[in-house]
C-alpha cells in the first residue's frame, strides 16, 4: 500500500476516479507477495506493479473497464507455465490472482500513511464478493502508529456507524484483553467471524493473505527490536537492525550508558528499569522482538521475566553456555514456567564465528529476522522450498468475483489475455 499511497492520495485530492489491482494470492514463486498493488486513474496513469511486468497490461486492461464502461470488481488469474516463463518476464513460473476494483477512499488508506496497524478485509468470491470491512484495534489503539504513546501521529476516531462485531484479542501486552472491531458487516455473521479470526491473527504477523472467500489485507508499522542493554555491540544491533527495515530501541536503566550519542540509529534510548520501559515503548506485543545483551543477572533477569511472560515474536538473551544455566535455575526459581522458558533464544544469534562487534550483530539480527520468517538461519544449499515464501495462499483455481470461474491465461503485457 505504501508504495502507491502518495500518488493514490492526491489522484483522490484531484477528484479523479482510481482502480487499484491487489496480488490476493500466489502459487509457487512470484515476483510480488500478496498485498503489492498497481493504482490506475481516468487518464491512464499507472503507479506500482502486480508482477515483473508481464501482466500489467492485461491488468491496466481490466481497471480501463472498470473506470469508463462500469464494470465491476474482477478476480484475475494469471498462469505462467515453466517453458514460458522467461518470455514473458517470470523467469520462477507461478500464478498469481489478482483482484481488481475502483478504489473507495477509507481510513485505512489514513492508518497506512501514518504507519498504523489495521487490516482491510475484502469478500472475493459469492454474493458478497466486493464488499469490505475495515478491522482494528478497538478505540484505534496502534492505528495511529504510536502504540498508546504520547506524542505520535493521531487519526480521527473510528466511525463505528453500521458497524459490525467485536472479538477479544490480545493488547500486546498478555494481561488485558483488547478488542478488534469490525468497521460494518461484510453481510454474513459467519464472513463476519472469519473476518475478525484472520485479521486477529495477519495484524501481528503482518502478513496479508487469503482466507477462504476472503482476502486479508494488512497494513502495519515497522517490526521493532527492543535492545536491553547499551552494551558496546547494541550499537552495532541497531545499524544493521534500521537497514533491514526494523525500528530499534535501546533499554538500559544505568543514565552513563543510556545516551542518544551512543547509538545514533536507535529510534528511542530509554533510560528506565524494564517494567518502565517497556510500559513507555507501549507494552510489547507480537510483533515485537527482545534481546537481552547485558551480561547483569539483575538487569538480564528483570527483563527476561516480563519479555517471557509477554506476547513477544522473539525473546533472546546474550551470555555463555555455562551463564545459560545459571539465568535458566534462577528464572525457574522467579516462578518462569517450563512452556516459558522454552521460548528463550540462548546463547543468542546464529552461529556464524563471530568475534567483532559488527559480526557479533549480524549474527543477532540474522537469527531475529530467521525467526520472525518461519525459518532456522541455515544455509541455503542445505534448505528445500521456495527460497523467497511471499504466501501461497489462494484456492487451486480462483473465481471471478461474481459466481463465475476464469480460465487460466498469461498476460501478454500488452492488454490482449491469452487462454
């Protein structure tokens, strides 16, 4: 979405008419995950990419229908066979589907600009097919981008006007139940539920997907990692961890180690003990990642018995075999649960011989980034599956958006569909 919004948002300021064209599922490789958009306004003007190029024609084809001789929203299936693939720009073969609709503005586009966290649901297939619903955070918690802290971005508040249900979830936080709410009935109470399910689930992993007839679209801020510990090396986490597209921050309560100075590419230095600190980041929630790199029993632990009792996507803690052992009885001893410890990543970062400050690093975002993907951090050459996992998540033959199939067809990238 972000790679769109700015021409999208000032071809609506200008009063033009938009479509946009969403991947909503791949097989096998692809060149875009699901989620990447194309945007194209009355005049012909396009912006962002569905493909490497092959099909954007066929697709611009299809929103010239929508915007001037009124048709409605299309599910689009594009197969690519293997001997054709690098003739018409996916040398990896595949299929993907592509849905293709006028745009309405919303407030997702607003939460999307801010750095928000929402999910946009959209019924693919049935009766339904084009309606739409937005899901967040009751009362617009993170939607904002600034995860209840003071300071940030602000949107207006929901309009819950219509709106359809609630479901309890988690804040974040692992005590208090937050609710996700359901902007307006997608039509059916049961569409409803798997709506609010998936969306639940797709907000913290930040992934779009589909989900039976529905296709959930997320939007979301950066992943961010917490660093407890301004050690020499954080520094160090921090660079390659704002390179690889994370928000870092340092937590560290002594104020002769805790500056700005010392780490440049940190979004925020906290000086505070962790219960402070992570209640001034605002809570941690599942798509937050903790590494504990002190080397301090007292700091480690004070941090590891909040960061193991939360929702957390990733908990990992500095220190040699034999402290690992001391940190796993005295962690037993503070009352952490075997189901809890068991999720401690130590000694932390994968095993790539490290001995300098910056390989050290490397080595601890590689293994947060490894585990946030689903994956171990082993070598390629050893690995099995497709090298880039953008989601296989679409139906063995997609529908058309009103109750009829299409055919399989590539896209020539001229406009002309091929079956």
């Amino acid at each position: 979405m972000k790679d769109i919004l700015p021409d999208l948002t000032d071809w609506v300021a200008a009063g033009d008419r938009v479509a946009v064209a969403t991947v909503v599922g791949v097989h096998r490789s692809a060149p875009r995950p699901p989620g990447a958009k194309m945007a194209v306004n009355a005049d012909g003007r396009v912006v962002g990419a569905v493909s490497g190029g092959c099909v954007e024609g066929a697709v611009v084809g299809v929103a010239e229908q929508i915007l001037h001789q009124g048709a409605g929203p299309q599910l689009l299936h594009f197969g690519i066979a293997d001997e054709e693939a690098w003739d018409v720009g996916l040398p990896c073969g595949g299929e993907i589907e592509v849905w293709v609709a006028e745009h309405r503005p919303s407030r997702f586009e607003c939460i999307a600009a801010v750095g928000g966290r929402a999910a946009r649901v959209t019924v693919l297939e049935g009766e339904a097919a084009g309606a739409e619903a937005l899901v967040e955070l009751d009362g617009g918690r993170e939607s904002d981008g600034t995860a209840g802290r003071a300071g940030g971005p602000t949107l207006p508040a929901p309009d819950r006007n219509g709106g359809g249900p609630t479901l309890p979830t988690n804040d974040g936080n692992g005590h208090q139940p937050a609710n996700l709410t359901l902007s307006a009935s997608l039509g059916e109470t049961a569409l409803d539920a798997q709506a609010l399910e998936a969306a639940g689930e797709l907000i913290w992993t930040q992934r779009s997907e589909w989900r039976g007839s529905l296709f959930v679209d997320v939007v979301h801020p950066p992943p961010r990692l917490i660093v407890f510990g301004a050690v020499d090396f954080a520094a160090a986490v921090c660079t390659l961890a704002r390179a690889a597209g994370w928000l870092p921050y340092v937590v560290d309560p002594r104020r002769r180690f805790a500056t700005p100075e010392r780490f440049p590419d940190a979004e925020e230095v906290v000086c505070a003990w962790p219960d402070k600190a992570f209640e001034q980041l605002g809570g941690i929630d599942p798509a937050t990642s903790v590494a504990v790199l002190t080397h301090d029993p007292k700091l480690d632990d004070a941090a590891l018995l909040i960061a193991l009792r939360s929702d957390a996507g990733y908990v990992g803690a500095m220190g040699s075999r034999r402290a690992q052992a001391s940190r796993r009885e005295r962690l037993l001893e503070a009352g952490v649960g075997q189901d809890e410890l068991v999720r401690l990543a130590a000694p932390i970062g994968l095993d790539l011989g490290a001995t300098s400050n910056e390989e050290t690093a490397l080595s601890i975002v590689a293994e947060v980034v490894a585990h946030r993907n689903g994956r171990g951090g082993g070598p390629l050459t050893h690995a099995s599956g497709r090298i880039h996992d953008v989601g296989e998540t679409s139906p063995d033959v997609a529908g058309s958006g009103d109750g009829r199939r299409n055919p399989i067809f590539a896209g020539s990238g001229d406009g002309r569909q091929t079956p």
